[in-house]
C-alpha cells in the first residue's frame, strides 16, 4: 500500500502560502528512479513529498533487499534522520516523477519545536508508520506466502501499478 499523510501536506501547503516558513524551504522535483537517499549516508534535508510516490529499502548484510515502505503525498522523508542525528536509515528512490518541499534539518526541528500542529501530525505519522511495520511484520510471520502473495497482487491491481517481477 501507498502511504499517504494528507493532513501533513495541508500544514505545510498553509505554512509556504502564509509565508511562515520563509527561504528555509523549497521546491524540488526528482525525475522517476532517482535516488534521494542512500542507506548509511549523511543528509542535511527532509522532504515532505507534494506529488508522486518514493520506495523505501533497507538492505541487509547479506545484500538483500527489504521494501519498507512506498511513500505518497504528503509523506516525509529524513525526518528521522533529523530527530536521531544519525545517518540515512534506509534507501529511497523514486518510482514515479516527484515533487516536493525540500527544508534543512535545522529548520525542520525548528518548526517541531514551535508549530504544535506540525509536531502533531508528525508524531501520528510516524507512530501510524510503527503500526503499519509492527502489524506488516506479524503478518509476514504468520501468513503464507501464497496469502501474501494474493494481497499483494490485489493492492496492485487497485492502485493500477504493473507487477514487474
């Protein structure tokens, strides 16, 4: 499933029209299969994504590959990067055109510190963003690959997105 935070692209939509937010953010756009973050990396941004849709991998020791997370309007990027102050936590690359706001991390924590709105609403998305990886995580476990398999095929088919393998 695509993950979505409309209320989080409203706030910020509110915030560059009112002019709050000044020169510390900006609009960027990102052709499809480009790669915004590398696991491991250092980032000095977030991005709350304005139109388009990012997946998010982590790879493992081993060099395999595991889909966290596709991310869609008004979803974040970097913020917990900015809030640990650690490296990139997974790879993120776009699947279609993006387009975002692009804001520095100083900024970012800024704004969490003195808009009650926007620390709400990244606190959601990101607790609803653990319940997703919690409950993900115990379906993996205790369905069968066949039951996955079907769901996924599904959500697919609803979203209108090719199965490429």
């Amino acid at each position: 499933m695509i993950r979505k935070s409309p209320i989080l692209l409203h706030i910020i939509d509110e915030l560059v029209a009112d002019g709050q937010l000044g020169q510390s953010v900006l609009q960027r756009h990102f052709p499809k299969g480009y790669s915004l973050f590398e696991q491991g990396a250092s980032t000095s941004n977030v991005y709350f994504i304005r139109s388009g849709i990012v997946k998010c991998t982590f790879t493992e020791d081993q060099e395999k590959e595991y889909i966290l997370e596709f991310l869609g309007e008004g979803e974040v990027l970097g913020e917990i990067e900015a809030i640990c102050k650690t490296p990139t936590m997974s790879t993120v690359r776009t699947i279609s055109e993006l387009s975002t706001y692009m804001m520095d991390k100083m900024s970012f924590l800024d704004l969490l510190r003195r808009h009650a709105g926007f620390n709400a609403a990244i606190m959601e998305l990101m607790a609803m963003r653990l319940f997703n990886t919690a409950t993900r995580s115990a379906r993996q476990q205790l369905n069968t690959l066949e039951h996955n398999l079907a769901n996924l095929l599904e959500v697919l088919k609803s979203e209108r997105l090719p199965c490429t393998k």
